[in-house]
C-alpha cells in the first residue's frame, strides 16, 4: 500500500508559508519604515541639546563642533535606533571625532532640526552627576 496524500496540500502549505514569510517582510520593513532614505536624522543647520546632552558633552569634554561631525559622518547603528516610547524615530550615530573619541550621538528630528538627546564616548567611562 502507498501512502498518498491529499491532492493539493503540499501546495497549500507552500502557499501558506509564502504568505507568512511575505507578512514578516512586510512588517519588519514597516518597523523599520524610519530608516529608509530619510536623511532629516543628519540635519545639523538647527541643533537643540537636552540638558541631559549638555550636561554628558560637558563632564566626557566633547563640543558641538564633534557633535556635528559625528551627525554628518557617522554610521547609522539600527540596533541602538527605533521608535521610543513616545513614537517619535530616535537615531543612534557613531564615529570617531577629530578628537580621537569613539563618540554616540542619539538624536530625533524636531521642527526644522534636530534634537540631541545624549552623547556616549563609547571607549572611556565618564564620572559624570547629570540625573
């Protein structure tokens, strides 16, 4: 005796997981929808420091002039970038400054420009008081 089974199950299954595997593609490119293309997260005409930005620039000796440098020409890290808690899109930059310091810039566009949320020097640990 063979084992047969129904005509057109096999298909069904494939058909199945073609539609599941395009649904995963569809919502992760849709997570992601803040990553594509859009450059604003590089906008540095108009720059506005949290006081928490401010207070981490000041005690890890980084100035803005690094900040903008880091902004224009460092590298996208989508791992530490996405939608926060408030739904706005937050970009994590990386880079090296002229300074010599591996730097992280997190930052949100706002209005015409963007707002600077923290600063990392990624290398060296800072004493720094800025609850």
């Amino acid at each position: 005796m063979s084992r047969r089974s129904k005509p057109g199950s096999k298909w069904q299954a494939v058909i199945v997981l073609i539609a599941a595997l395009l649904t995963l593609f569809i919502l992760q490119r849709k997570d992601n929808a803040g990553f594509d293309n859009d450059e604003s997260f590089r906008n540095i005409s108009h720059l506005v420091f949290t006081k928490h930005a401010e207070c981490r620039m000041d005690c890890r000796q980084i100035d803005e002039s690094e900040i903008k440098e880091i902004i224009r020409n460092g590298k996208l890290n989508q791992d530490k970038s996405g939608k926060s808690d408030r739904g706005d899109y937050t970009y994590a930059l990386e880079g090296v400054s002229h300074d010599n310091q591996t730097i992280r810039i997190v930052v949100t566009p706002q209005d015409n420009g963007l707002l600077v949320i923290t600063v990392i020097d990624l290398k060296k640990e800072w004493a720094c008081n800025c609850d």
